[in-house]
C-alpha cells in the first residue's frame, strides 16, 4: 500500500496538485494501518485519484 500511496503523491507533485491535507492524511493512515482492508486509506487514495483526473 505504501508504494501505491506515494506513487500517487508523486503524480500529484509533478502536476504541481496542492492538496497536502490528503497526503498528511495518507501517511498518517499508512503509520496506524498500511494493510489493504484499511477503509480509511482507500477512500484518501480514491480521492487522490480524482484529482489526477
């Protein structure tokens, strides 16, 4: 999950996409629960997702 989550932040610096709280948010949730049945973790990374689009 860890390297899903940063890849993402990655695509998101390239595009110069503000959006810190997300990501502070992610890294938090990848500290308490990195496992994918975190609910939490894939709602921030769907989010992520629609800022890329």
């Amino acid at each position: 999950m860890r390297e899903l989550v940063e890849n993402i932040i990655e695509k998101l610096d390239y595009f110069e996409i503000e959006c810190e709280e997300l990501k502070k948010d992610a890294y938090d949730e990848l500290d308490r629960n990195e496992f994918p049945d975190n609910q939490y973790l894939w709602s921030i990374i769907g989010s992520m997702a629609e800022l890329l689009e």
